[in-house]
C-alpha cells in the first residue's frame, strides 16, 4: 500500500483544521444571518398584521362618523335652506343617537357659512367659517365623501380636536353646507390602548397632505406634526401599501414600518417597531455563538497540534516498514508478482495492489467474492482454482497451476499461481494464499515459436502450390485439346445418339477450364498477390457453386434466399476465387452434418457498402478451444490438412472483404464472409473490419 507523502499528510491535517474552523465560522455567520433574516421577517409579517388591524378600526370609526353626519344632515336639512336672518338662530342638537364617547362636537354649517346647530352647551355665539381652508375646500368640491381634515383648535371648546366633515347638497344638487364631527386625536389609536407597547413602537394616521392626523409612539400621543417631504411620505407615494426600513422623521429611530393606505378618506395608516428592538435577541444569541466559535476554533488548533506531533512520532516508527514494504513491491513489480488469499469462511479473496494492477481493476477493489472471480478470470479458471482447493483440503501442501484470463482491455493474460493451505490449530482448512505472475511474454514467445514453425510450413506450401500450378497446367492443356477434337469428331457424325456423348464432354470440357483458371488465379496470386476483380453479379456465381456441389454430392440441396436490397446489385469479386471459397464452406458445412443436412446461402446488404454472404448449416457447432479457426494447418477432421478455410480468408481478404464466424452453437453454424459493392469498391477499395468472433476447430 502506497503512502501518502508527510507534507501531504501535514497539509491534510492543517487542511482539515482549517476546514473545521472554516465550516465553524460560516456556521456561526449564516445560523447569525439566518435568525437575523427570520427576526425581521416575523416582525414584518407581526407589523403587517398590527396595521392591517389598524386600518380595520380606522375604517370602522371613520365609517361611524360617516353615518352620525350622514345622520345629521338628513335631521336639519330643514336649517340648511338659508334664511332672511343673519346670522340665523342656533338649533340645539339633542339627540341619543349621536351621543357616542368618542364624538366630542357636532355642528351643522349651513350654506352660507353660518353656524346653524350644534350639540355642545351651552349654545355658542353665532359665528361664520366661510373664509375657512375646510368650508371653501367642501364648497368648491362636488364629492360629498367625508373628509379627515388635520387636527385644529374649536371654537366650540377651544379644544384641539380631529376635524372630520363632509359637504351637504340640497335636493337641487346645489351646494348646501358642511356637517361637522370632531373627536379626539387618540380615538383614531384607541384599539391599542390595552397593549402592552414597547416605548420605540409607533402607529399614526397621517393625511396624504403630510400632516399627522394621530401619533402614538409607545404610551406618547401627538398630532399636528408636518411631515411634508419626509422618507415616510416619500415611500407612501412610491408604495401605498407596503413595508420598508427607515428612520423616523421625527425621533430619527430606525424602524421597521409598514403603511396602507385609505384612499376614501384620504388618508393612510401606519405602524412602526424598532430595528433595535427586533434584533436585540439575535444579537444576544449570536454574542453566544462567537464565543462557541472562538472556543471550537481553539479547541481544533490545539488538537491538530497534537495530530501532527502524533504524526511525526508515527513517522518516524513505520520508516523501516515502508522501506521493506517498497523492497518487496520494487521485487513483485520486477517479476511481475502478486500476492493473494482467499478466506474460506467468508468464501471471499484478497489480493494486493499489484495483483489488481495485473488485473487492470482499481486499487481500491482488493476483495472479490466467488462470483465476481468468476467474472474476472473465466469459468475456465474458476474450474482450475475450485479443483486446486478441493485438493489442498485433502492433501495440504503447495499446489501449482497455469491459466489464462482476458483483461478488461480485451488482452489475454497467461499466469502462473503458486498456492498453499491454511490450517487452523484443529489441523482445518481456512483458507488458502498464493502467489500470482505474469508469464504473458513467456507464452508469447512460445506463440511467436510455433508461429515461425507455421511460416516455414506455409512458405513450402506456397512452393507446392506453385510446382502443382506449374506441372498440372500442361496435362490439363492437352486434355483440353483432346476433348475438344473428340467433340469435332462426334460433330460431324450424322448419329444423333451422339448428343448426350457431346454434352457430357462439353461439360467436361467445362470443368477442366474452370480447373484452368482456378490455377491460372492462384498462380498470379502467388506471384503477385492481386486477384482479378471485375463488377459480377453475385446472385449467378452463388448459384454456379451451387449447382457445381450438388452435381458432385447427390442428393444434396442447398437453399439459396437472396435479399431483395441486393436482388440486382453487383459486386467488385473474382467470380472463380468467390466460387471456390462457397464451395468450400458448403462443402465443410455439408461435411459437419451428421444427419439431414440443411444448408442455407443467404445474402444481404451490410455496413460499410458491403454485401454480406451467409453459409448457414444445421450441424453440431464449433468446438472453441482457443485455436484460430481461419489459421493454416488448423482443422476439426482426422484426414484434414486445416487449409480449406484458411485458403478462403486469403482469397476474400484479397478481395477486400472479410470471413468470420457469426454463430455457431448445438443447433447449427453461421460462416459469413463479405465484398464490396462495385461503386463502393471504386470509391474505397480499403475493407471494412469489424469485431470478429473467433473460432477454433477441435
């Protein structure tokens, strides 16, 4: 196992305190920040709430007065007709109706400005209000919607009271006076006079014309004050119902306020609480938290302090360990070594770094169980290592065998695993450990070995070929000749019976030109490697072959499904070299039925511009024993010299197709080969290769 460098560890450690003082700071921060936002939140969401019900009981008062001077003006609407005395006779108003707490004057203000009825007592001097800013605003205004009128001094009681009034229209529309309800400025707050207030809480009506009409901040009432141009009517304007953080534009406080407006009356209602107020408890909280932060800060410096002196002294113990561990791994990597166990409780293995590096898997993936060894080395070697544990448990000992493995990378591993038992103290087995090497380059050379035997063996073939090309060529001339000048002969003759004599000479004739060109193809093969390509119709070589195996095998049939995208097209081939590699895969396939032998050619269109050629057979299937299928000297029959399918992938890669082996299986065989479309093979004469499936004969 590879240890991390010191100054990484270090640097680990230094990191990770910094991270745990880090993540502590930001804790402390964003808990801070957290409770700070959901404080103010919820003073917000309690202000909005505060207000709205503040709204609500504004409404409702000012909705009674509403209804008192509505009330009034319908009982003297008689004394608003003016009359031919002035000023005219005040008319007490004594009614129960109007006599509510909160109402402190009533007065009826008929058109001309007079004073015409009033509640208070005694009876006031007549007097007029007509050059008033109220009288002429409700004259020269048609809406008769009641008016909340900034606080003024009575000249009823001399009192500042809360002016509220409204225009009064005779029944020809025309302007017919003022009706007139004063009350006390602290009956627009009453609804908070039995809550406890903090003294920096506020709540106020203010006039949208910048004048306070009721102010409350804590116990204190005011009214009167002007706040024209200030932030709060500056923010009524911009939001008339909203929620905003400010001063106050008279203590200077800043608060939370939120404000709705009254557009009816003119008006708008706001409530106010100190940020102060609101963020003291947080504040108090987060005075704890910087503490906490301050001691878990101290506490992780001290105790990364201790980790590194720890650190050092560990070190400084394992300095010889790691010496001789990096001896022995320099020792296993230089024999390609490595060592293994296998728990046999836990039916578990356990291999070392550089066995999983043999193996291409992660470091990090040291235990496989049965199954996921089976994955990774075959059945094959599963086998092997099953029948080397059944004989450690019977015999004890060190045990030895080879196998081989296809890595992950698609490469073939060959190993050499060396094995000894466990026992117990009751003499049981526990398991076994082993070693593992890689012997690849041994096997290698021993494959280039026989290879080079295969060469010399294939370059004595190539001389073979090349005398029997050679010596048959003559025989085979004159046979021709001689054929020839028997069918003149028989010509000639006027014996009709002659006929069948002529065509079967014919036919002979025919097959000796095929044996002709067949060693004419190989001997240019030979000589300069190049087949003779022509555009052909693959449709008519496949059923020449055909009919030339079943002409030599009686009772033989073979199927020919040709596919209708490749019914008329024609491909870049040697008709004589396709020819002779279909009869020779029929012929194998024939060979390998036991029984009823069904044999398919099938065609159809493949990738790359291609036409594939299926030779389908319901035989026994392939053995796969290791061996290349398509090599020299490589064949499943006792008799057989292993060249059949090895001539045909030379004849078809020449061609620039491919052979391979789609399927075979207990049901049957699919040989495949394939050759490039005659306009495709003029674009591209290079072959298209694909992943081959590869199989040996037995």
């Amino acid at each position: 196992m590879n240890r991390p460098p010191r100054s990484l560890i270090k640097t680990g450690v230094v990191g990770s305190a910094l991270s745990i003082v880090v993540l502590v700071w930001i804790f402390v921060f964003g808990q801070v920040d957290y409770e700070r936002r959901e404080a103010v939140n919820a003073a917000v969401r309690a202000n909005i709430q505060r207000v709205t019900a503040f709204e609500q009981y504004v409404v409702r008062t000012l909705e009674g007065a509403d209804i008192a001077t509505t009330y009034v003006a319908e009982q003297y609407a008689s004394t608003l007709q003016g009359s031919a005395q002035s000023p005219p006779p005040i008319v007490w108003i004594d009614d129960s109706t109007l006599r509510a707490p909160a109402v402190r004057e009533i007065s009826v203000i008929n058109r001309n400005g007079d004073l015409v009825a009033t509640n208070t007592t005694p009876l006031p001097e007549p007097f007029n209000v007509r050059k008033t800013v109220v009288f002429r605003q409700h004259r020269s205004r048609p809406s008769t919607s009641l008016q909340v009128n900034a606080p003024s001094r009575s000249r009823l009681s001399g009192n500042r009271l809360l002016l509220l009034s409204r225009r009064v229209n005779l029944p020809d529309g025309s302007f017919g006076g003022v009706i007139a309800v004063r009350i006390h400025p602290n009956e627009m707050t009453n609804f908070l006079q039995h809550a406890a207030l903090d003294d920096t809480d506020l709540v106020s009506v203010m006039g949208l014309d910048g004048i306070t009409r009721a102010r409350r901040e804590g116990n204190k009432l005011s009214f009167g004050e002007d706040l024209r141009g200030s932030l709060v009517m500056r923010m009524q304007e911009h939001s008339p119902n909203g929620t905003y953080l400010g001063p106050s534009s008279i203590d200077g406080i800043y608060r939370y306020f939120s404000h709705r407006r009254l557009p009816k009356y003119g008006i708008f209602v706001t409530s106010g609480v100190s940020q102060a107020k609101v963020l003291a408890p947080v504040q108090a909280r987060a005075n704890g938290y910087f503490i906490g932060g301050a001691l878990i800060t101290l506490v992780t410096i001290l105790a990364a302090g201790l980790v590194l002196v720890l650190i050092k002294r560990r070190n400084a113990h394992e300095a010889e360990i790691l010496t001789a561990n990096a001896r022995l791994q320099a020792a296993q990597q230089l024999a390609k070594l490595g060592d293994w166990s296998f728990d046999l409780a836990k039916k578990e293995f356990h291999w070392s770094e550089g066995m999983c590096e043999m193996y291409q898997r992660p470091s990090t993936e040291k235990f496989l169980s049965l199954p996921d060894y089976a994955k990774v080395v075959g059945q094959h070697a599963m086998q092997i290592f099953q029948a080397a544990l059944k004989q450690s448990e019977t015999y004890g000992g060190r045990q030895e065998f080879e196998l081989a493995v296809r890595l992950p990378s698609g490469s073939v591993s060959h190993r050499h695993i060396v094995s000894i038992a466990d026992f117990d103290a009751f003499g049981q087995l526990t398991g076994i450990h082993g070693t593992d090497q890689d012997i690849t380059p041994r096997k290698l050379l021993e494959a280039l070995q026989l290879q080079v035997s295969h060469l010399s063996k294939l370059d004595a073939l190539h001389a073979i070929a090349a005398t029997v090309a050679h010596e048959l060529n003559q025989p085979l001339t004159a046979a021709l000749n001689y054929l020839s000048g028997s069918i003149r002969l028989l010509t000639v003759r006027a014996d009709r019976r002659d006929d069948l004599i002529v065509d079967a000479l014919g036919a002979v004739r025919e097959q000796i030109n095929h044996a002709g060109q067949i060693i004419r193809r190989v001997r240019n093969l030979i000589s300069n490697g190049q087949p003779q390509m022509d555009a052909i119709s693959l449709s008519g070589v496949i059923t020449s072959a055909i009919t030339l195996v079943e002409v030599a095998n009686p009772g033989l049939k073979v199927t020919f499904e040709q596919g209708p995208d490749v019914e008329h097209v024609e491909v870049m081939a040697d008709p004589v070299q396709i020819q002779q590699v279909l009869v020779n895969l029929i012929r194998n396939a024939h060979e390998s039925c036991i029984t009823a032998p069904q044999i398919i050619i099938r065609t159809k269109l493949g990738k790359g511009q291609l036409v594939d050629v299926l030779v389908i057979d319901n035989g026994p299937g392939i053995a796969n024993d290791g061996r290349d299928l398509f090599s020299s000297f490589t064949s499943s029959k006792d008799d057989g010299l292993g060249l059949g399918l090895a001539i045909s992938r030379t004849l078809v890669e020449a061609m620039g197709g491919e052979i391979w082996v789609e399927e075979t299986g207990a049901h049957g065989t699919v040989i495949c080969f394939n050759v490039p479309l005659a306009q495709a093979a003029v674009a591209d004469s290079s072959p298209v290769h694909r992943d081959q499936q590869s199989y040996r004969s037995g």
